[in-house]
C-alpha cells in the first residue's frame, strides 16, 4: 500500500514507527538520517559521473540509491534508478533525463519522510 502521493509505502513507515521503541527512541529518525546522508552522497556522484561521462560508476550509485529507497518505501524512486544501472548502454540523454527524474522524486519522497518524521515527533515518541 503506498501514501497517497505514491512516493513512498506508508506501511513500511508504519513498520518504522512500530520498531521506533522507549528503548530506541531515534530509530524512524535515525533511519531518515542515514537515508538522506546516503541518497545526497550518492545524487551527487552521480550528476558528477554524467558530467565527466563515467557511467559505470552513474550505474553503481543509481544501483545504491535504488537498495536505499527500497529500504525506506520508496518504491517508485528504486524503480526509476533500475534502469540506470545499465548506463553504459543508454545514450547520454536518456541518463540525463533519468537524473533529473531521480533528482526529482528524491525531493519528493524526502518531502514525505520529512512529514511523516514530524508527525511522528509531535506524537512524542521520538525527539529530534
């Protein structure tokens, strides 16, 4: 099942919250965390492997955005990196134009993460 705007599945968000405990009250942030610091490293080598035209080193960090996006419900972001990971045989322009379509909808599932780690933080269960 995914959240209405589609860009991420709120029953993993759900999962997260369930496993967010008094014992580790960081975990759905922290995982945020470690997803935002991954994607960021990751969108920007690959704009900088477009740029010098290294592609088999755009299709490892579309391969890596990809597994993290999975890992936090975002289904559709993964499902547009896949086809990244054969670069090395695609033209110049269809990567570009997967770039700037990974670029976006990175902004639109950290968007959602964003307002669901608020949402969830009001509840006070988790404090940033």
């Amino acid at each position: 099942m995914r959240s209405q705007d589609g860009s991420i599945d709120s029953e993993v968000i759900a999962r997260f919250r369930r496993l967010t405990t008094t014992r580790d009250p960081h975990f759905f942030e922290d995982m945020v965390t470690l997803f935002a610091a991954d994607s960021e490293k990751r969108l920007s080598s690959m704009r900088e492997a477009l740029e010098q035209s290294k592609f088999d080193r755009l299709a490892r960090d579309a391969h890596g955005l990809g597994g993290g996006a999975v890992i936090v419900g975002a289904y559709r972001l993964a499902e547009i990196c896949a086809p990244l990971q054969q670069a090395p045989s695609m033209t110049k322009n269809e990567i570009h134009e997967l770039v700037e379509m990974i670029q976006e909808e990175y902004a639109e599932v950290r968007r959602q993460l964003d307002l669901a780690l608020k949402s969830f933080t009001s509840i006070g269960i988790a404090k940033t």
